[in-house]
C-alpha cells in the first residue's frame, strides 16, 4: 500500500518536474521571439532615419550649392541633441522619455 503511494508521489514529481521545464522553455522561446521581432524593427526604424538624414543632407546640400554643408548641418544637429542629452541626463524629463510606458501616460 505504501508502495503505491510512494509510486504515486514520485510520479507526479516527475510530472511536475516536466512541466516546469516545458514552462520554462515556452518563456523562453517567447522571448526570444519578442527580442528578434524587437530587434528587427528597430534596424528598420534606423534603416529609415538614416535614409531620411541622407536626403536631408543632400537637399540642404541643394539649397546652399554645395557638395558638404548638408551633412555638416545634420551632423551638428545630432551633436547639439547629443549635448542636450549629456548635460541634462539627470533630468526628470530626459529619464521620461528614455523610460517612456505607453500603460503610465493615461495616470496623473
């Protein structure tokens, strides 16, 4: 009789055992599905900013008649913003909008 109950223990110790392991590997194949879709979207976004840099570049370029001042422009722009984010990395505002969550921004 206590055999059976013994019997009965292990097995459904084994079977918990299994399950926390087959659990285990689904959180783990959901997120590294989540980050390759993450990261897939993010090299398009930069694909596309760089892009849209490039042909601003090229039409400052345009407006003023030359072969360099565009790229020159652009390049300062993001070192003045590269600044701005330095100095005030400390800053309330700065630390919002590198942590922004879309569930907070409907609370007061």
């Amino acid at each position: 009789m206590f055999a059976k109950i013994i019997e009965k223990v292990e097995g459904y110790i084994e079977n918990r055992f299994e399950l926390i392991k087959l659990e285990a590997q689904e959180q783990l194949n959901t997120f590294i599905f989540n980050t390759i879709k993450v990261l897939f979207l993010v090299m398009i976004a930069a694909t596309v900013l760089l892009l849209i840099n490039i042909a601003l570049a090229m039409y400052i370029n345009q407006l003023f008649e030359s072969r360099f001042i565009g790229f020159f422009f652009m390049a300062g722009f993001y070192a003045i913003i590269f600044i701005f984010v330095y100095i005030y990395k400390d800053s309330k505002i700065i630390n919002n909008l590198i942590t922004f969550n879309p569930k907070n921004a409907t609370k007061p």
